[in-house]
C-alpha cells in the first residue's frame, strides 16, 4: 500500500491524509510548485497561464515545456461528480481549441494577463527566466512551440487529490490509442500532517490495460527536434510551393540575408521544425547562439520576427529607428509583416551595429 508510513509505539502505520477543502488549494499548489508533478519522462515546465480562457470555457493551467510543447493541466477534487468522467472531456476540449492557434495571438489574447502579472512580455521570456542555467534556443523554441500548435501534439495533465478506477481505464484507452500525438498523464496529491509538518505526496497512476501488449504497435511519442544546417540551401529549397505574390518577398529578404553574410561575425543557418512546414533564416552572431532578427516561411508566409533581448544587448542605438518604420515595439519575438526596403536597410544598420569592434 503506497501513502506515508510512520512509526510509533505500535510499529509502522500509514497516515491518514488531509482532505482538500477546496479545489483551489490543489490548483494553488500545482501552479507554484508545478516541478513536484511526476509526468512521464519528467519534462521541465513554466507555468504560462491559470484559469485561461479558452473556447467556452477555462482551463485550470496552461504550462510549457521547455521543448515547447504546451500543456494543459485540469484540477478536480474526488468530491467533484466531474472528477470521474468529465474532466477528460474538458481537457480534451481545451486542446481541440488550442490546436491551430498562434503562438503571439496566445500572447496577445488569453495569456496576457498572467504572463504581465509575472512581468514576462512572451512566452519565450518566461521561459527564458526559468532556465537559466541553460541558454533556450529562442528560433528553435518558438518553432517548435509553434508546430506543436499547428499539430495539436499536447501533453494533458489531469491532477486529483484522488482517482477511480473507472477514470484510470478512460485514460489508460486513451493514452494507448493517441500515443503519437498526445501524452496523458494521471496524477493524484495526497496530503498528509505528520510531526506537525504538513507534506505533499505527488503520484503518477498506472495506466496499464488488461490487454495484450503485443496486439498493436508501439509508436513514438512526438519529438520536438527539428533540424538546423549551415547556409540558406535548406530555407531556399522550402520556397519551391511558395505562391507568386509573396516570392518576391522572400527573394528579398534572401538577398538581404546574403548582404548581412558578409559582415564579420555574422553567420545564416536554416532550421527546419519538426513537422516540415516551417523554416526560418538565421542570421546570427558567431559569438552566441542569437541574432537580432529572424526570417520565416510560416507555410509559404514571410514575416520577421525581432529579438529585444539581443537588441538591448548588442545594437540599442536602433531600437527607436526600427519601431518607428515598424511602427510597432520591438518585444521578444514580435513580428514584421511590412517587409519594406527601409525597414530591411534601418535593420542591416543594426547588424553593423552590432558587429563593429
């Protein structure tokens, strides 16, 4: 029998847990210590939302990975009549609105709020702030955040205080039969007061079928791996199905790519995300794994995104030039679809900005 075991006069005797009074207390607990969840392949996450609208409806947290795969945890007390078969109905509601969504509309719309409260303009940022002992990837994350999106490849997270064997079959179905696109993880939280320290007991359920393992093929989880390569080769080839009216706007972001190439200490590198269906052009700085814009074909659309971080740090003479052409603010990641000839040459002045010695 798992729980917490203590020992008195008597021997060894499980504590009995506390019962949550009120949903929220579980909700509050999860957001401000989402690291004790145990999810499968213990994913690191950032709590990006709570009680975000979506649809008819409001999931209880939206988090991230730092892989950028979203996800969506709903909290429900045994107590609850939804606990036993609504709750995964609502998680899975909330991920068939989320699919197809755009990660800067997520920004702007619903996580707003909370992203501000956390003093955090984008997603990124949030990230970013979390890990930083590592240094995140802004082109890739945002890529693959992106594709994630566009796929409806979620994790959903349903977390108790305590489950049934009828709600652990529904997910268990589930996780079997959307295993390539979605992972399902079932946790509960126990709490206990014990030597007059109160503790919190996360566990993951089993979610094994009574069924004969060898009767379907086991499949991959998705991957959040896209591929990089050196040069414009790739992000040129990706051009081959791009309609008349925007190819001409991509040849001239390619010749500008090519004439920030020429700078010392500017590099271009292609990535390619993880469905196929997005690349963006690097033009990044030798000397860190950044650049001050990025070039994208979002399934044959061109836009630039811009990086304030990288603009703070290494050209901020021409931030205030840059807003006025774009006549928008600069945050980290905001796009550019009025790709003029002067915003192009106001951004080759801060590349040489960036680069001077």
């Amino acid at each position: 029998m798992s729980g917490i075991w203590v020992k008195s006069s008597d021997g060894w005797k499980t504590a009995a847990s506390q019962k949550f009074g009120l949903e929220k207390e579980l909700h509050g607990l999860a957001e401000e210590n989402i690291h004790m969840l145990p999810l499968a392949s213990s994913p690191n996450l950032v709590v990006i939302g709570s009680e975000v609208s979506l649809g008819s409806g409001w999931a209880d947290l939206l988090a991230v990975e730092m892989s950028g795969r979203p996800v969506i945890i709903e909290v429900k007390l045994a107590k609850n009549a939804e606990a036993r078969r609504a709750i995964v109905a609502q998680a899975l509601s909330y991920a068939a609105w989320l699919r197809g969504s755009k990660v800067e509309d997520l920004e702007r719309g619903p996580l707003r709020g909370y992203l501000q409260e956390q003093g955090h303009g984008s997603i990124l940022e949030a990230v970013q702030a979390q890990d930083q002992q590592s240094e995140v990837d802004a082109d890739a994350f945002v890529v693959a955040m992106q594709d994630y999106l566009s796929s409806g490849a979620f994790r959903l997270v349903l977390l108790l205080d305590e489950t049934s064997v009828e709600l652990e079959r529904i997910v268990a179905y589930l996780d079997a039969v959307t295993r390539q696109a979605i992972t399902i993880d079932l946790i509960t939280v126990s709490r206990f007061a014990v030597g007059g320290a109160e503790i919190a007991l996360p566990q993951r359920a089993s979610l094994d079928l009574e069924t004969n393992a060898t009767d379907s093929p086991v499949r991959p989880r998705a991957s959040a791996q896209g591929v990089f390569s050196d040069g414009t080769e790739a992000f040129e080839a990706s051009l081959a199905e791009v309609e008349d009216a925007d190819r001409g706007v991509f040849r001239r972001l390619l010749r500008w790519a090519d004439e920030l190439a020429d700078l010392p200490g500017v590099r271009l590198y292609t990535y390619r995300g993880k469905n196929g269906d997005r690349f963006t052009l690097l033009p990044r700085f030798t000397t860190e794994k950044a650049g001050l814009a990025t070039i994208w074909n979002d399934n044959g659309k061109p836009y630039v995104s811009l990086w304030r971080s990288v603009f703070e740090r290494r050209a901020p003479n021409a931030i205030a030039k840059i807003e006025q052409i774009s006549r928008k603010g600069i945050g980290q990641g905001s796009t550019v679809t009025a790709i003029t000839p002067e915003l192009l040459d106001a951004l080759t002045d801060a590349y040489r900005e960036a680069t001077a010695s």
